[in-house]
C-alpha cells in the first residue's frame, strides 16, 4: 500500500513535470509550425477550397494525409470538439469522450472513453479523421497502426489555438469557415487588448491565480498566465514556468489585488473558503472582496470559447473599464 | 541491557544535547522562508507574542510580515515537530513490540484506512456543520482506528494474538484498502490531484487551531508511554524472556498498540501520511545509543520532532517560492541512511 501510494506520487510528479515540459516545449515550436501553416495555407488558397487531398504537418510533427473531405469525425479532446463544431461540422462528428459539455448536443454523442481512450469502440465507429492532443500520446500511435487518419492538436498559447483552428479547417474543408472564426477571436482580443492599454504599469492589478486547493498556480507557459496577463493583469508568479505548488508565504507577501479560483465548479463554496481563510485575511484581494471563480473550461480549453474566458478575465479585473461599452 | 544508572547517565546527558539541536533547528527554520524577512525583524515579531515580554513592543513591521512569522511559519514548525515526534515514538513502539525492523506507523494499516477516509470526504466535498475544517482529520483518526480495529480482529486467534499473523492481516488489509484506493482515485476526475497531494502527506496549509488540538494529546501519549518502557525492552527481547520477567505480554502488547496507532491516526490525520520519518528514527537511534528502549522512545520523541522540521524546512525554502512535498525530502534523505543501515546490518544490532 505504502508502496502503491509512492507510485502513485510518482505518477503524479511525471504528470506536473511533463505539463512543465509541454510549457516550455511551446516556447520554440510555433515558430516552426508557423511557418508549414502558413505555406500550406498559401498553396491551399492558390488551389481551389476544397482541394483534397491535403496535406497537413500536425502538432506531433507527423505528415498527415487527408484524402478526401471527412464525413465520420472523431474528438477525443474537449477542446477539438468545441473547435469543429465552431467550425459548423457538429452533424460529422461520430464520437467525442465523457468529459465532453460544450456545446449541449455533445452530451447525446457516442462516447469513446475518458481520460483512458478506448481503441477498440474509436475503430468500430469507423472513423475517416480523429482529432486527438498531444496528450493522448500511445493512444495516437496505436490508432495510426491500425490505419485510423488521426490529427493531433497541441494549442499552449493563443496563438497556437488560432493556427489549431485553421488547421482543423483544412483537414476537414472549411478554411474560409476557420479564417471567419480566428477573425472573430482576435477582434475579441483587440478590443480587451485597447481596453486595457492604456493602464499605466503601476496601477495594473496583481493577479494570483489558484488552480488547486493546495496552492497550485498557473505559471508562464500556460493558457491562464497568457489571458490574464493580456488581459492586464501581473500574475504574481509569473517567474515561474508550469504549475507550480507555491509556498503560502509568498502569496501574503506579494498581496495580490484579485485572486482567480479554476476548481470552483467542483468544489463547494470555494470563493468561500478562500475568504475564510486566517492568515489570508489582510490580503487585498480578500478585503476588496475580489475573490472570482473562473470557468475552467472557456479560460483553459484551447477553442474558439477561449476568448470568452479572455473577455470574463478582463471584465473581472477591469469592470469599470467594459460597463461603459 | 546495562544497569538503570548507565541509562539514566545517557539520558542525562543526551536529552539536552538533542533539545538544543532541536532550538537551533527551529531557529533557523522560523528565520527562512520564502517570503524576504530579515532576521531582526522575525525576532521581533515572535518576541512581541510572546506574553509580558511583548506587551510594551511597538509593531514596526507590516501586518503581512506578522502573519507570514506568526501565522504561518510558527504553526507549521510546531505542527512539524509535534508530527515528527508522534510518528517516530509510533514507529518505535511497533519496532519494539512487533520485533520486526522495517515496521512503522504505518504498517498495521492505520494510515491505509485514514487515507481512504480522507479521500472519501475529499471526494464528495463531505463537510460536516459541526467539525468544519476538522471533518476531515476526525473521518480520517476513525476510519485509521476502524482499519486497525479489523486487522487486529483478523489476526486474533483464539484470544491469542501472534505478531506474524498481526503483520500478515495488516499487509492484507492494506492490500484491499490500496484497491478502493485506486478505484477512487480512478473515478475521481479533478479531484484526483487533492487526493494524491493528501495521501503524500504535507504540513503546509496548516494554522493554530490544529495545534490546539493534538499538542495536549501527543504531550500526554508521550509521558503515558514513558512508563512503560520496561515493558517494552521485555516485549523487544521475545515473548517468552517478557512472559518469564513478569509482563503481562498480551495486555501490554494491547496498550503499546493500541497508543502507537493513536499517535499515528493523530498525526496522520493532520498531515497525511508523512514516510520514513517512523522507519528511521528509531533506526537511528537504536544504532546510536544501544537497544534500551528506555533511551530510545525519549530520544526517538526528539530525534523525530527536529528530523521533521528539518525536512520540512527545506521542502519549502529550496526552490522557493514552489513547495515541495515534504515525502521527497524525508525518502531523499532517508533512503540512503536506509542503504548504509543495511550494510550496518552486519553487526545484527537489532
């Protein structure tokens, strides 16, 4: 047992280290794969719209060849599901997994598992494209063995989520679509971005970010880090890379102004909690009564929601800023 | 075993020699710490609470600085010690009573069946109205004491209770309980980081109420335990050497458990299930100071309370401003003396 309880940490350390390294992977990949976007875009629109077969370079650095236009999708990663059916293609997809919500008629779709993906069930549904992440790891190199088209996505910025979106437009036929659904994305975050610009350094508010109830935070790297910070705000532990567990100290020290909680949609009264607790009770934040929850699943899923989640963020450390529009 | 005036000879001289240890240990972990304080100004925050001495003090410092030094850091420390003490003493009464090297406070399945407690509560977000934030340590100090209470019930036989078919029933129940362990843990979705980062055990997060509550407790175990620590050096040398000395072996067999696995629900129940700490320390003492368990409990008590700090203290300050989980530190450092303990072996000093 005691036994099983190390491994169990251990698992759990290669999980938090291997996000670590994902966040800092990210760094130098985009360029790269800015780059064959790009061009395979340029050589797309040169070609006629549907021109299939495409060819498209995927986040896991596999050429995948899609022969002709899919009619029976797969997604094995909430965010990708939020992605085709942004894309208007929620009537191709054949398959999603339990942890699928978004939007409601996901919930009436065949599941092919959850974190566990189950081959054996994404094979029999038959298949022309799955999307996975990079997260599914073997799962995707056991799928491709047995022939399955698979295109794995790995957005970690807002960048990367725009490239994602054009990427899935492509692998299924709907370019114009994508192009119309990053436009609208970044028109969301122009107007938060000149919303907020004009706020001088030190009055910009000091964010901490709590994504576990043992003071796990969202460093640089990751989604949360990237929308409060364009949002306006100074994430206190930005110095950090990853998800870092951060002494209790240190957040009393910096003094937060608002503090942000992701785990609130499965935790009872957390804000509460929060407030309650002792040693926090001279921090800004708390007297300010600026303890929000953030939902989880428009502020970390990298999907055209992602700039609602920006928009609530913004709204939340600015308010007087974005009621007057 | 020598005569009682070499034992009290070493205990003389050697209580204080690891208590000061132990002060030095403290001062230095209340005076690093994530946050920048330099040390006047942490001296002075403890001074000014500490009664009479501090009540003419003016506060020069910023309300965060007292609550970071007073607040936090003192809590813990205490918290630290009052664990490591508790489990170390547990640790080294199954040792003695158990006449097995590798048992530890958590081997009869205590912290086994406080973890499936907590996770439980952790789970379903299960808070009581009347314990509050105490729901989960007393659901985890009953279900560890209901986890003994079946192991013990297991491994009686006849009345009669053999330390092979005890140890045997504990590895059986710890075995069963892991499996609903994982299922939980399998089922749990999000949840699943809360559980794991209890069960790897922590004393950050922690404030003076659950001080409050387990110092008077482990304080009394401590000196109730010291009277019987004849009895113990009788149990340690066999059943028959005690039967024959006089001990009542199976009622004083009952007690030191039943004490030890006190100590290790209540410890547990606060702080997770911390390892090495109740393997170690005994080992070390014993292998420093001979197999008297009259030397080694009292000794135990305080080698545990500064291992812990110490640990502890370097969990939370070596790549500060992040925390580590204490369970790194306490195996980091005590896996290796656990390695030389085994070539020690040799000289079979247990």
């Amino acid at each position: 047992m005691r036994q099983g309880l190390r491994i169990l940490g251990l698992l759990f350390f290669i999980v938090l280290v291997s996000i670590g390294l994902l966040g800092c992977a990210s760094d130098d990949e985009p360029n790269q794969e800015e780059n064959t976007t790009e061009e395979s875009e340029n050589n797309q629109e040169a070609a006629s719209e549907s021109a299939f077969p495409v060819t498209i370079t995927d986040d896991s650095g596999e050429e995948v060849v899609i022969e002709e236009e899919p009619e029976r999708i797969i997604s094995v990663i909430p965010s990708a599901t939020e992605i085709i059916f942004g894309l208007d293609l929620g009537d191709k997809v054949v398959g999603v997994t339990d942890n699928d919500n978004y939007p409601e008629e996901v919930t009436e779709i065949e599941s092919v598992g959850g974190l566990e993906l189950n081959t054996e069930k994404i094979i029999s549904l038959e298949p022309d494209l799955v999307v996975a992440d990079v997260n599914n790891g073997e799962a995707i190199s056991q799928l491709r063995e047995h022939g399955v088209n698979v295109l794995v996505l790995g957005a970690q910025s807002l960048e990367e989520t725009y490239e994602d979106i054009q990427t899935v437009g492509k692998a299924t036929g709907a370019v114009e679509k994508a192009d119309e659904v990053v436009g609208s994305m970044k028109e969301d975050v122009e107007s938060v971005k000149s919303a907020v610009q004009d706020i001088p350094d030190d009055e910009r508010k000091t964010v901490w970010i709590e994504v576990g109830e043992e003071l796990f935070s969202a460093g640089s790297g990751t989604f949360l880090n990237e929308l409060v910070e364009t949002a306006g705000g100074k994430n206190i532990i930005s110095d950090q890379e990853g998800w870092p567990q951060v002494n209790e100290e240190e957040v009393i020290q910096a003094n937060p102004d608002v503090i942000f909680l992701t785990y609130a949609s499965y935790v009872e009264n957390a804000v509460q909690k929060v407030k309650d607790r002792e040693s926090w009770k001279d921090i800004t934040a708390i007297k300010d009564d600026q303890v929000y929850p953030l939902n989880s699943d428009i502020t970390e899923r990298a999907g055209p929601r992602i700039t609602e989640g920006l928009q609530m963020i913004a709204e939340n450390l600015y308010p007087e800023k974005f009621n007057q529009e | 075993m020598k005569g009682p005036q070499n034992y009290s000879q070493k205990l003389m001289i050697w209580i204080p020699v690891l208590l000061i240890v132990l002060l030095l240990t403290v001062t230095i972990s209340i005076t690093i710490g994530s946050a920048d304080i330099d040390m006047m100004t942490v001296w002075l925050v403890i001074g000014s609470n500490i009664p009479f001495l501090g009540d003419g003090m003016e506060q020069t410092w910023k309300d965060s600085t007292e609550t970071i030094i007073w607040n936090i850091r003192m809590p813990r420390i205490i918290l630290g010690m009052l664990v490591g003490a508790a489990l170390a003493m547990a640790g080294a009464i199954y040792q003695g009573v158990l006449r097995n090297p590798l048992a530890d406070p958590f081997i009869l399945g205590v912290s086994s069946g406080s973890a499936l407690g907590a996770a439980l509560v952790l789970l379903f977000g299960f808070e009581s109205m009347v314990l509050g934030q105490f729901t989960l340590p007393v659901v985890a100090f009953g279900s560890g004491l209901l986890t003994l209470f079946v192991v013990y019930t297991l491994a009686r036989i006849n009345y009669r209770l053999q330390m092979e078919t005890l140890i045997l029933a504990g590895v059986v129940v710890q075995a069963f309980i892991a499996s609903m362990l994982s299922l939980i843990l399998a089922l749990s979705d999000e949840k699943m980081q809360t559980i794991m980062y209890w069960m790897m055990g922590s004393l950050s997060l922690t404030d003076w109420s659950y001080n409050r509550v387990i110092f008077p407790f482990v304080l009394l175990t401590i000196l109730f335990v010291t009277f019987l620590t004849r009895e113990l050096n009788m149990l340690a040398l066999g059943e028959e050497a005690a039967y024959h000395s006089g001990v009542s072996v199976q009622k004083v067999r009952l007690i030191l458990l039943v004490v030890a696995s006190l100590l290790t629900g209540v410890a547990v129940s606060v702080s997770g299930t911390i390892g090495f700490v109740g393997l170690i320390i005994p080992h070390m003492i014993r292998l420093l100071f001979g197999s008297d368990y009259r030397i080694i409990l009292p000794l135990s008590v305080l080698g545990g309370a500064i291992f812990l700090v110490g640990a502890d203290t370097i969990a939370r300050t070596i790549l500060e401003p992040r925390e580590l989980p204490i369970g790194i530190i306490t195996a980091f450092l005590g896996a290796p003396f656990f390695g030389y303990l085994l070539r020690k072996k040799k000289s079979n000093y247990f």
